[in-house]
C-alpha cells in the first residue's frame, strides 16, 4: 500500500500560513517573513524557513543594550528555560533575536500557529522590560525631549516607573519601539545556519 506524498515543506509552510490566513511575503522558495502585530512591540517580523533538514524560526527582537548587559542578558536567558520552541540569542554584532529550529515534519497548521503565537508571546511580554533594563538611560532622555517639546507620550507610558510618569487610564498605545531597533528584519534572517544555502 503507497502513502499518499505529503506536499514538500516550503509548500505546507505556505498552505499553513495561508490557512491562518495569514499574509507574509516569500523572496525565495521555502522562506516566509510574517508581520506579527503585538501591542508592547508593535511589530514582530518573523522568518520561518523551510530548510534541507529543519524548519527554521527567526525574529527580531532588539538591538544591542546601550547598558546594563549583565542584567539584560540574565533576564533574558533566564526566560529561555520556560519557553517552548523558540529561545533569546544574539547575532554577531550583539542584537537580540529569537530563534528556534523544529523538524520539518513540524511543518502543520496547528504547530505553525503554536510557533509564531509563541514569538509574539515571548516578544511581546518581553519587550518593555528588557527596554527598560537596557535601554533605560535612552528612554529618560526621550522622555524629558518630549516633554520639553510638548510632544505625545503615549508610547512611553510603559515605562512610567523609568520616568517618573504616573501611568493613568489615558491613552494607551505600545511602548518605545524605535528605542529597541528597527521593527524589521525584512533584509534577511541573519542567525541563518548552513541549513539555508
């Protein structure tokens, strides 16, 4: 008796995110950049990969801290042994993603949609303490321009306890995004092993 052949992995990894319903854009076969809208990080752009061997899950998370590094790179890694799938680690330069490798038989509706909810969990719940714990000096300074200029504050209410700022029931957008780097990702993943050549 044959089985059934199962469509090879870069086309389930799109009949997946199509079946999420979800938009991406492919610049080369097997490769996937998916926008994940959050509301701490506004944007999470995340790669999956369907590689030779494994799936591969990429996604920025932020530059390197400006200080702080002891503090920041422990509260992250001590988040790495809770999460599931994908877990913080730096690029070269020292910029912080998330990444994660599954085998392709990973490659499913439901466990696609259980990686990327995990990105954009882990991001997401991340994202304003680990500004805060690298980038805290930046955001004063951002603050007390913007208060000096009359601008908006609403994407730094998050960080009210850096501030000073009471944190009241006004208008609650997503926090600093520009502070922790570029929202992209979209020039390509940049932790890619040899299983992308």
């Amino acid at each position: 008796m044959t089985r059934p052949s199962s469509p090879d992995p870069a086309t389930a990894l799109a009949d997946a995110l199509a079946s999420l319903e979800l938009s991406y854009e492919s610049p080369r076969p097997g490769a996937f950049l998916v926008r994940l809208a959050g509301q701490h990080k506004l944007a999470t752009m995340t790669w999956l990969i369907a590689g030779t061997h494994s799936l591969h899950v990429e996604a920025f998370f932020c530059r390197q801290p400006d200080e702080n590094h002891a503090q920041f790179y422990r509260f992250l890694l001590e988040r790495n042994a809770r999460m599931y799938g994908v877990h913080f680690a730096l690029d070269p330069v020292g910029d912080v993603y998330l990444v994660g490798r599954q085998p392709l038989e990973a490659i499913s509706v439901d466990e696609v949609d259980r990686l990327l909810g995990c990105v954009l969990t882990y991001a997401d719940e991340t994202f304003d303490q680990a500004l805060m714990l690298g980038f805290g000096s930046a955001i004063k300074k951002e603050y007390a321009w913007r208060v000096k200029r009359g601008e908006s504050l609403a994407n730094l209410r998050a960080f009210g306890r850096l501030t000073g700022a009471d944190d009241g029931d006004g208008d609650r957008s997503a926090s600093g995004q520009a502070i922790g780097g570029p929202a992209g990702g979209a020039a390509g993943p940049r932790l890619a092993g040899p299983d992308f050549a």
